[in-house]
C-alpha cells in the first residue's frame, strides 16, 4: 500500500512538471515547422543525375531571395542593440508578438518580416534586439 501511494506522489509531481513547463510561452505555429522541416530535406535525385527541378528555376528564386537575405543580415548586424536600430535597418515587421518572459520580468517578442523573425527582449522602456531566424 506505502508502494502505491508514493508511485502516485511521483505521477502527480511529474504532471506538475509537465504543466509548469511551458512557462507562459504562446503556442507552437505549425506553418513554421512545416517550412522548417521542409528546407531540411535534400532535392531529390532522378534516374540520370539531374535535380527534379530545372536550373533556371532555382536561378530565379535565388535572385528573389536575395532581397531577404540582405534584409536578414542587416537584422542580424542589430543584434545586442536596441530595436529602434533594426526599425531603421530594415523597417518595421509585418507582425509581432509579446509574451511573458521566462528569463526576466519583461517580455520576449517575435517580430515577423517577411522571410525571417526576429526575438526581441523588451523591460520597461527598453527593447534589445537578441536573435534573428
């Protein structure tokens, strides 16, 4: 019986575990990890050598995303400074989003651009630019 009731001792603290681990973070956005996990498998490979997609395609996305890449490495050089020095970098974002922080007593943003995020840390009147994905 001594056995049982410290079995259930040990469930129920692991689903206190369980419940305060989120630790106030929004929720997962699942379009992202299905662009994540996709730009993660390689082109696949035909019968004679060749790419299934043709060179001039990739090419040509190449040259659209270059615009975003310069965008994302101007965002990245922001990093450690105020968000005031990444809105004139590169502008504002097209969406955002502030949750409590885990780390602190401020709040952790995310800063939707087109193309990549930015996580911001803001506490009072401050807001430090930390990553950019």
């Amino acid at each position: 019986m001594n056995i049982r009731k410290i079995v259930v001792l040990i469930l129920a603290a692991a689903m206190m575990l369980v419940l305060f681990a989120a630790c106030g973070s929004e929720e997962a956005d699942i379009s992202d990890l299905e662009v994540k996990t996709a730009s993660a498998v390689p082109p696949i490979k035909s019968a004679n050598g060749n790419d299934n997609a043709p060179a001039e395609a990739s090419e040509s996305a190449q040259a659209e995303a270059a615009p975003e890449n310069e965008e994302k490495a101007a965002a990245e050089k922001c990093i450690g400074q105020d968000v005031e020095a990444l809105y004139e970098a590169v502008g504002y974002p097209v969406s955002s989003e502030y949750a409590s922080s885990c780390l602190g007593s401020g709040e952790d943003g995310e800063l939707k651009y087109d193309g990549f995020t930015v996580y911001t840390y803001k506490e009072g009147d401050s807001e430090t630019v930390q990553s950019v994905e």
